[in-house]
C-alpha cells in the first residue's frame, strides 16, 4: 500500500513525561527473553493497557523456545513483529504467520488456547506484543482473530517527512486495521527523521504513552532515548502530544479509554474478580477455556 501524504497537524498544548520506565527483563513461554515495559503495576496507570512486552535479539537462543500452548481469557493480544517469523496456532481453529512488519490481533474473550512458534532458526526476531483489556461486558465474548501482512497496514506520511503505521484508531484522517469503540484504542508506529516533528491530538482524559525503539524523542523538556516507555501526564489543558526527532527516531504511540473497572489478573486471565479468576482455572483445568 503506498503511503498516503497529509498535512501535518498541530497541538495548542503538548502532554509532557510523567515518567520513563525501562521495564523489566524477564522470560516467558519456555523461555524466550523478553523485556516487560508495561509491568503489571502499571496496569491500573495506563488502563486499559495491561502489558507490553518488547522481544530484540539476534541471538536464537533467546527466542526458539517459543511460546507453546497455553491459555487466555479476557482481553485482547496485538502482535506486532518487525523481523522474524512466528506461527501462530490456536483452539478456535486460526493458523497464521507473522512477520516482517505484520500485525496480529486476537480478542481472546471467553478463552483461546494459542502458541506461537518461530519459523526461524537464525537470524534477527524482533516485535511487541501488547494487551488490551476487554470491558466486563465483552470478557466472555467469542474470540476474534485477523492477521495483517505488512503491506495491509494502512499508513501515511506527513508532509514534513515524517512515517506512521496505523495500527489501530484513527490518526490524521487514516483509519487504522482495527478500531475498538470501548477502549478506542489508538496505536501507531511512527519514523520520525532526524530535525522533523509529529503532533497527535489526544482526548485529555485518555491514558497515553509513547515507546521508543530506535534513536531518541524529545517530548517537552524530556529526551526519551531507545528502550525506554514515556507515560505521558494527563494534562487537562493539553489537546495532544508533540514529539521532536532531533536524530533518527523509531518509536510506538499507545493511548487508550481507561475502562475504570476493576482488573484481576492471574498470570494469562484477565478478569474484574477473583472468583472469575477461579471460573476460568476450573474451566483450563476441565478443558472448558478452548
Ligand atoms: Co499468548
């Protein structure tokens, strides 16, 4: 798809950095090593965002493990790869690979019994899986899946150079691959070239945050350098954000409606109890959940 060109829009009034988090390296699946930058302490901050989670490596040790089966209930999964190749499989019958650039959602609702495998025994694997909370009223939907090959990715560029991926929500008048209406999420993978800006509008009351992957933003008085997540502050005066690229810069921008509901969480089941958190381990336990 090329890329359309729009004009650049403005902010009157920027967010600034709450906060920059490094997140935390941890291990996952059967032990693939990943960083967490979205912890669950943050969960409740930047509603209805529940993790993010950043995989880099060239090293296939740190990856071919995989994730083998196992279990969700609750929310949703976007993955987001930009190098390598994972199968994805899972119980509602969807088979798909994602790879270079591509984008996969899956809305788990009531239960998904899922792996992701790599099709890749050397080489660079690289991507984000992020989670997004359902409202109660659609944790016990059926489940939804669509993979997205990178050419599907609608995209635009600003007049001023600048790149963006639309992943979800809508941004200078490009509608993304999936819109959700409760959570209204918005994600975009933005280029930014060395000297160039980019202002995306924000209804104050979302919960925003910005993660950078290649080079350094300046948002505000603050430069948040690559492998670090910037929490954008809740300004009711400000109508957006503005990020300046003062070198090459490669980053993520994630805003959401927060859900306000309660969230409890039990390793891949995402509720609002803790008596729902023991409905979906009894349903895993007696092959209920997919
Ligand atoms: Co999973």
């Amino acid at each position: 798809m090329n890329a359309r060109t729009v004009p650049a829009e403005t902010v009157r009034k920027s967010r600034g950095v709450e906060r920059a988090v490094a997140g935390r390296a941890t291990a996952d699946g059967a032990g693939v090593r990943l960083t967490r930058v979205l912890t669950q302490d943050l969960q409740r901050r930047l509603d209805p965002f529940l993790m993010l989670d950043v995989f880099a490596s060239d090293d296939p040790d740190d990856y071919l493990a995989g994730f083998p089966d196992h279990p969700h209930r609750g929310f949703e999964t976007v993955t987001y790869m930009l190098a390598g190749r994972l199968r994805h499989r899972d119980s509602a019958g969807h088979e798909g690979l994602l790879e270079n650039g591509g984008m996969q959602w899956m809305t788990v609702g009531r239960g998904v019994v899922h792996s992701e495998i790599p099709e890749q025994e050397e080489g660079r694997m690289e991507g984000f899986q992020l989670w997004l909370n359902l409202p109660a009223r659609d944790k016990m939907s059926d489940p939804w899946y669509r993979d997205f090959a990178a050419a599907e990715l609608p995209r635009f560029a600003t007049a001023n150079g600048v790149a963006a991926t639309v992943i979800a929500g809508a941004s200078h008048g490009v509608t993304g691959a999936v819109t959700r209406t409760a959570t209204a999420p918005l994600y975009l993978d933005l280029r930014l070239p060395a000297g160039t800006a980019f202002a995306q509008s924000l209804p104050a009351e979302h919960n925003a945050f910005v993660y950078v992957h290649g080079g350094a933003a300046r948002i505000g008085d603050e430069t948040v350098p690559a492998g670090r997540m910037a929490i954008l502050a809740n300004d009711p005066a400000a109508d957006g954000v503005l990020i300046e690229a003062a070198e090459d810069a490669r980053l993520l921008l994630i805003a959401g409606r927060p859900l306000g509901e309660p969230i409890a969480q039990f390793g891949p089941f995402v509720m609002n109890t803790q008596q729902e958190i023991y409905q979906a381990l009894a349903d895993e336990r007696d092959g209920r959940l997919g």
